[in-house]
C-alpha cells in the first residue's frame, strides 16, 4: 500500500512533468550531474565537442585528432550518467504502472494513460525504441556469458550455468526489458489508438506484439505464484 500511495502522490504533486521529459531522453530537461565529478566536468565536454567540430572541418586527407585519455573518462562517465537517468526514469515509471489503479485519487491512472496518446503517440514510439534496445541489450549479455571464461569457470565447478547466463541477461537489460513490455501492455490496453500506433510501430521497426509478450512471459517466471504482480501481468498477457 505505501508504494501505491506514493505512485499517487507523485503524479498528484507534478511528477509526470519532470519524468517523461527524462523518459524521452530529452537532455536539455535532464538533471545535470556535479560540476565537481567526471560526469560534469564541462570544461573537457566542451573542448570535446569543438574537437568534434574541427574533425567535420578537415579535409578528408588530414586524420581526425583524437580525444585524450582524460577526456574519454570524462565522455564514459557522462554516457553514463545519462544511462542511469534513463533507467532510472523506467523503473520509476513502470512502478506507476504497476501502482496506479482506477481507484488512485485525482484520476491519477487515467492522466498517466493520456500520456501516451500526446504528441501523436510519441511515449508510444519512445517505449518500443527503448524495449527493442534492451531486448537487443539482454540478448548481447547472455551470448557474451555464454562464450565467457565465467560460463567455462561455472560448469566446471558445478554451478548452474543456466541460471547464472539468466542473472547476466538481466542486468545487461533484461530488467529493463521485461518492465518495459509491461509498461508498452499498460499504454495498449489503455487506450485503443496507442494499441494500434505500437503495433505499427513495432512493424516499422520489423518486430511484432511476440517480442513484447515474451518480455512479458519471462517476467511473469521470474515472479512467485500468487503474487499482484504476476496476475498483472497475466491480464497484460491476455489483453494484447
């Protein structure tokens, strides 16, 4: 109960307006990391960038000068930054999905579902990018473990290979994965015109409605029987 109460008092007290700007990967919205850390150390991002602008200028015979040692720390740790606060604003707003209910005050599931309907379904075409990203993602981390000296190290010490490639899929985006074919349920059950924008939109990018309820299906086995969760997701599953 206290995280429903608090998904409702998030999108009472505005919270939508400061998330989706985030969600949309909308830098320029972004909280901007401390000037004292790598990841806001304007000085070398600029000096970045006019480095990017010189390299543009040159003529094709002339090499592109390349960035210094410091200053790829300083790129990485900003990439980053910007990962996290993309993930970050996922996992907050698939917890609303997960909380918010016809009976939240203030029409709270109701303005959350609105959403993806602005802007010509735009959220819509942002949650198929980011799932079909993270599936992409999930899919690398689990080959990579697979043909790692881990996975070799883990048979021959009679740990369960299966269950540890799972593990590696998950935090290289399978997470991610599963809460956003939920949260892409969410938006399509919600409203018939992001149902049928997603399912165009998965065709453009030539993908299907298999690729979401797998992420879905997956979820769901990772849940214990009986949960809220779980039986969420089984409507998901029914409904799309």
């Amino acid at each position: 109960q206290s995280y429903k109460r608090a998904s409702e008092t998030f999108v009472d007290a505005g919270g939508l307006k400061s998330l989706f700007p985030i969600f949309m990967g909308r830098k320029s919205s972004m909280p901007k990391p401390a000037k004292c850390c790598d990841a806001g150390n304007i000085d070398l991002l600029r000096k970045y960038a006019e480095l990017q602008k010189q390299n543009r200028r040159k003529g094709a015979d002339q090499g592109p000068k390349k960035p210094s040692k410091r200053m790829k720390q300083v790129l990485a740790a900003n990439k980053e930054w910007f990962q996290t606060l993309e993930a970050h604003s996922v996992q907050i707003m698939y917890g609303l999905t997960r909380n918010l209910d016809e009976a939240s005050p203030h029409d709270a599931k109701s303005r959350l579902t609105s959403k993806f309907i602005e802007n010509d379904c735009e959220k819509c075409d942002r949650l198929v990018e980011l799932c079909l990203k993270y599936d992409a993602k999930m899919r690398q981390a689990e080959y990579d473990y697979f043909k790692s000296d881990e996975a070799e190290e883990a048979e021959e010490n009679g740990i369960d290979v299966d269950f540890a490639a799972m593990n590696a899929k998950l935090k290289g985006g399978g997470d991610l994965f599963h809460r956003l074919g939920a949260m892409i349920a969410f938006a399509a059950i919600g409203s018939k015109r992001s149902h049928e924008h997603i399912l165009e939109q998965l065709r453009v990018q030539n993908s299907g409605i298999g690729v979401i309820k797998a992420a879905i299906e997956e979820f769901a086995s990772l849940i214990d029987e009986n949960d809220a969760q779980q039986k969420q997701l089984e409507i998901y599953l029914s409904a799309i």
